[in-house]
C-alpha cells in the first residue's frame, strides 16, 4: 500500500498501519552537541527515526525540528534527558510516553499531548486540544494558550498549567498531581476525581461529582509561585482550590463478591 507526503512514495504494510522503511534520511545540520532538521518532506516515521537517531546514537543532546507540519505522533517515547524544540504545530498524541525531554512546541498540538508522560517538560506556545496531559504521571506540561475538554483526564501525577481557558471535565477521574488554570473552566471540573488539587483562577462553569472547594494553605502558596518563577510567568493571581470529597471511596463497604468484580 503506498501513499504521498511531500515528495516521497511511502510503503506500508498491509493494514496501512507501518511504514516499512526503517532507513535513516542524513538531513540533519550538527553543530557540536546541537542539531537542526526540516521535517516539511518527511513522514511521520522518518521524522522519530532522525529524532532518535540523534539523540540515541549520535549523543545530541539539543534538536530542533522546522515544519513539523501537524503531523501526528512526533516526538513519542523518548526516554533520555534532552532538548527538543518543534518549530510549528503538532498534530495528535505528540510527545506522548516520554521520560526525561525537555519540549518546546511554538505552534499548537492535538489530541493528547504529552499523554502518559513520566518525567521532563512540554511547553505550547499555543492552544492544545482534548485530552492535554492524558494519564500524566510526572514533570510538568505547560500550555499558554486555551485547552480542550477533559484535560488531566486520569492524572496520575505531575503538573498541568493552563495559562487560557479549559473545557469541560477538566481534570475527569483524576487520580494524583496538580492541575493550575488561570483562565475559566468549563462544566464538570473535577468530576470522579479520587485526588490531586485543581486550581482556578477564572470562572467555573460548574464542579463535577465529589469535586469541592478546600481551604488555601502555605503549601499552595509555595507550589504554584515555584512553579510560576520556574516558567517566567511572573506573578500568580488569586486562584481557587479544588479537591476531591472523598465520597466515592465506597470499596471498603462492597461484599467480597462485589469487591473481586470492582477490583
């Protein structure tokens, strides 16, 4: 099965699903321990290939990445510290199961970005779709536009910051971590969260099921002005706090058999 992308025929397996062709292009520009290489005429796979091809076996340690062209999947399961800056928009799932990358993106991303992240930094320049930070486990996603719904969506750990707007179910079944939205936030914030602290600087279009208000802390105070200076965000503004009641922890009261077809 063969298909275009710029100027090159791909092959793909019989599904359409794989690109064949494992071979690596020789397109990058290497200075030292830096790296520069235009994405426009490649697909999706050539570009992971140069991405890991530098990092992995030629010991780059800081890559930039012109005209990415929205495509999906870039930049995923890279799990060495680095440097990866995209210059322009990336499509779904991009930077997702990383471990370690530090992640500029001067466009705006899909779906997903950074999902199942476990450590480093993704920073957007931009707006980011649904599912922003989907599953994060660690390091800090930073979006400075607005985001779609569900954001944090089974969070798990980690820092998500929203410098514009959020959808709906923002921070749906969140598990641990943080997630800091300075701008409004759309209906059911915090629905089924089991635990982790949302904070919001706008309005609230309503709280989820065992979503509510807690009281501010000294710990509150000293994490998000951190994590403002970290990023060159300046001053932080007056933010609300969102936890979870704790009213669907309700294993502990199942019978035995129920307990074995939840757990």
């Amino acid at each position: 099965m063969d298909a275009l992308t710029g100027e090159a025929r791909i092959t793909y397996d019989g599904r359409g699903l794989v690109e064949l062709d494992e071979t690596v292009p020789d397109v990058a520009e290497l200075d030292g321990d830096t790296a520069t290489f235009d994405a426009k005429d490649l697909s999706t796979r050539k570009i992971n290939l140069v991405l890991r091809d530098l990092i992995y076996n030629r010991g780059i340690k800081d890559v930039t990445v012109q005209n990415p062209g929205a495509k999906h999947s870039l930049g995923v399961a890279i799990l060495t510290r680095c440097k990866i800056r995209f210059e322009g928009s990336l499509g779904y799932f991009g930077c997702g199961l990383i471990d370690g990358p530090e992640v500029e993106i001067t466009g705006r991303v899909g779906w997903s970005v950074a999902e199942n992240m476990m450590s480093g930094v993704v920073v957007v320049e931009s707006n980011a779709g649904s599912l922003a930070g989907a599953a994060l486990r660690g390091g800090d996603l930073v979006v400075k536009g607005d985001v779609g719904a569900r954001t944090g969506i089974d969070q798990k750990g980690g820092t998500i910051i929203v410098l514009g707007n959020a959808a709906s179910m923002t921070g749906f079944m969140m598990q641990r971590g943080r997630q800091i939205i300075l701008g409004d936030v759309g209906h059911g914030l915090g629905d089924s969260m089991y635990d982790g602290t949302i904070y919001v600087g706008g309005k609230i279009g309503s709280l989820g099921i065992d979503c509510v208000e807690a009281e501010w802390t000294d710990e509150d105070t000293e994490l998000v002005e951190r994590k403002f200076s970290i990023y060159g965000l300046g001053a932080p503004p007056k933010l609300r706090k969102l936890v979870s009641g704790k009213k669907l922890y309700n294993y502990d009261n199942l019978e035995p058999s129920e307990r074995k077809l939840v757990l």
